[in-house]
C-alpha cells in the first residue's frame, strides 16, 4: 500500500513514518545549533568574584626576618673566620673562611625565613568556614 506523501512521492506507511521521525530529529539538531549559535559565550555574566585575602606576613614578621638573615651572615662569618683561621697559617684561610662562612649563614636562615613567612601568609589567608560562622546552639 502505497501513500503520497505532500511532496508527491509514493512511499509505504513505515517507510514515511521513519521519514517523518528523521526531518522532527533534524529540524530539532538544527534548532538546538542555532540555539548554541545565539547563546551568550558568558553565561555568568553578572557574576563577581570575591576580593581576594591579602596574604602576605605582617611587616614587623618581614623586618625580624631581614635581621634574622644579617645576623645568620654575621655568625656564620664568625664562624668561618675561626675554622679558617685554625686550617691555615695565613690570613687568607681565615679570610676565605670568614666570607663562605658569612654567605653560607644569610642564605640558609634566608631559607628558613622564607618559608617561615610564606607559612605565615597562607595561615593568615586560609580561614576555616566553621570559624567565620557564629557559634551554633546545640
């Protein structure tokens, strides 16, 4: 059994359905590309971020620090002095001694206190949610 369809072409009533069905799932792909074609590339435009938490250490933490490193390098330069004064009969040795003692000192405590403030700043910039809330009634 043979039914014209609207565009005159004889096709059986299946063969017409399962036409039918593809042109509905094509029109709809197209109006869904369309739809992506016409939406907005930002879809949170209204949307603020939060001001960001100021991380880093206090300033008299930084100043402790900067004293810290000089006096790293001047007891490490005091050091240095002593073993190459002992290593050595000249003033050269001790010389030597003083300065790689001195370098060796500011940048090992510069280490430490630079971790030490990038610590510091990440405690004071990380809160924990339950401690900004106020305290709940059990």
């Amino acid at each position: 059994m043979d039914i014209e369809n609207d565009d005159g072409s004889g096709e059986s009533g299946e063969a017409a359905a399962q036409s039918d069905e593809r042109r509905r799932s094509t029109d709809s792909t197209r109006s869904a590309i369309e739809a992506a074609r016409n939406a907005s590339p930002m879809p949170f435009e209204n949307l603020v971020a939060p001001k960001p938490i100021d991380s880093s250490p206090p300033e008299p933490a930084r100043w402790l620090a900067f004293a810290g490193v000089l006096i790293g390098g001047l007891l490490g330069g005091l050091i240095g002095f002593g073993v190459g004064d002992l290593m050595g009969g000249t003033d050269a040795w001790a010389a030597i001694g003083a300065l790689l003692g001195g370098v060796g000192g500011a940048v090992g405590v510069g280490i430490i206190a630079q971790l030490t403030l990038r610590a510091m700043g990440e405690w004071n910039a990380v809160h924990h949610p339950e401690a900004t809330e106020p305290a709940k009634k059990r």
